[in-house]
C-alpha cells in the first residue's frame, strides 16, 4: 500500500472507536482543461508575428527554454479546474496558492457536514531539529494505535455535539465551529499551468507536509496522463 493510500482514510460513524473503521474517500478529479502546447508556443512567438497549428519537436524544446529561463508568462495561457476532496488542514495550506489561482469551496453555512474525517495510519514525532515545523519519524505501531484510539474519541465527540447542536435548532453556521481541521471538504480549483507547476514545485518538495505532498502526487499524475501536457511535463522533470 503506497503512502497516498494510507493517508486518505475516513472515520466512518457506525463503527467502534476502538476498531476503526476507514476508508479512502479524498480525491483530486480533473473537470476541464482548457488550451495546450500550442497555445504556449502562439503566446511566445506572438511577438514575432508567427503561430502553429501543431506542436513539432523544436516547439518542445523551445517550452523546455522558456520554463528554465523563467519566461513562464506563456504557461498563463493554459488552465486547468480539478474538484478536490481533502482535510481541511490539507486544503488550507493547499489554498495559499492565490496567484494565477480561482477557489470555491463547499460551505457549513448552507451544508450540514457529513461524519468523514482524516486519521493518518501513522503518526509523527516533532522533529528534533526544528521548532518551527515538519515532522520526525513515525511512532511505532502499537503507539499509533494509542494516539489513533484517543483522536478518534475526540473526533467522535466533535461530531456528536455537531449533531446534537443541529438537533437543538443551532443553526449550521454556528454549529461547524466545534468540527476539527480533519474534516474532509470539497472545492473547485481554476489554476493557470505556470500556477499549477509552481504549486507541484513547492508541494512535492519533502519538506513539505506529507498529507499534500500526497494529492500533489495525485496532480502530477493527472497531467502525466494528458495528451500534450504529459509531453511538457517530461520536458520540464528533465531540466
């Protein structure tokens, strides 16, 4: 089992807090893409009068220049939308990413919450070197187990008192406030292609955290399997 199946768990409420119950429900979906290699080219030669209809070898290694050089301004002209399912925590840092960016979120305002939060299989020590931020190495099994059995007790109990607040007539807006960071919500991300590589830059970097650097994977892949962005993408790795 990979990394990126072993952190996209739920709780789910009808089983014992003591055997947890968790299945994978976060996912990173392409909805629309919109322009390609060429319109990259066109954007960059533009200034020259000229444009192409189909992308050639040369073409290629002009969009391999132009990202190494830094003139990425032709990589705006591409974008991307993907709805995501992620923790909250996951999607605030996630939503840093403002520029070249578009978000819309699911809203506790006019939503009632489903009961499916993250619990990582494994959990982390604070890094000896560092009190800032990241993490050491992980807690062995039966530790895990331990700190598992107390979250999730807690998680149980945010969520109870959610429902008991929605039951009592306390309007959703209010009654979110005690749900946890773990929470899994849904979004819409419109991201420009520059945008898109400088997140995957950032995000796939092992200082980042290890729960987005998993969905950024996940974005990575679905480029990867993109007819023309799949040959960029190869291009930009070899540089």
């Amino acid at each position: 089992m990979d990394r990126s199946q072993q952190n996209e768990r739920a709780i789910d409420s009808g089983r014992d807090d003591s055997k947890a119950h968790r299945e994978e429900i976060g996912f990173v979906k392409l909805v629309n893409q919109t322009g390609g290699a060429v319109e990259i080219v066109n954007a960059a030669r533009v200034s020259f009068g000229k444009r192409i209809d189909k992308i050639e070898e040369k073409d290629l290694k002009l969009i391999r220049y132009l990202w190494k050089n830094k003139h990425t301004s032709p990589f705006r002209h591409i974008h991307f939308t993907f709805h995501i399912k992620a923790p909250i925590f996951v999607l605030r840092q996630w939503m840093k990413h403002q520029i070249g960016c578009s978000w819309n979120e699911i809203s506790g305002r006019y939503v009632q919450f489903d009961y499916e939060f993250f619990c990582p299989e494994e959990w982390r020590t604070r890094p000896l070197d560092s009190i800032k931020q990241g993490s050491g190495d992980a807690f062995y099994n039966d530790e895990c187990e331990i700190i598992s059995r107390r979250y999730i007790r807690v998680v149980n109990q945010c969520h109870n008192l959610y429902q008991e607040l929605i039951d009592l007539g306390v309007c959703k807006e209010q009654a979110r406030m005690i749900l946890p960071l773990s929470l899994y919500s849904e979004c819409y991300w419109t991201v420009s292609f520059q945008a898109l590589l400088h997140f995957l830059d950032l995000r796939l970097d092992s200082h980042s955290q290890v729960e987005i650097q998993d969905y950024a994977k996940k974005v990575q892949s679905i480029l990867f399997k993109l007819d023309g962005i799949k040959e960029i993408m190869e291009e930009i790795n070899e540089i």
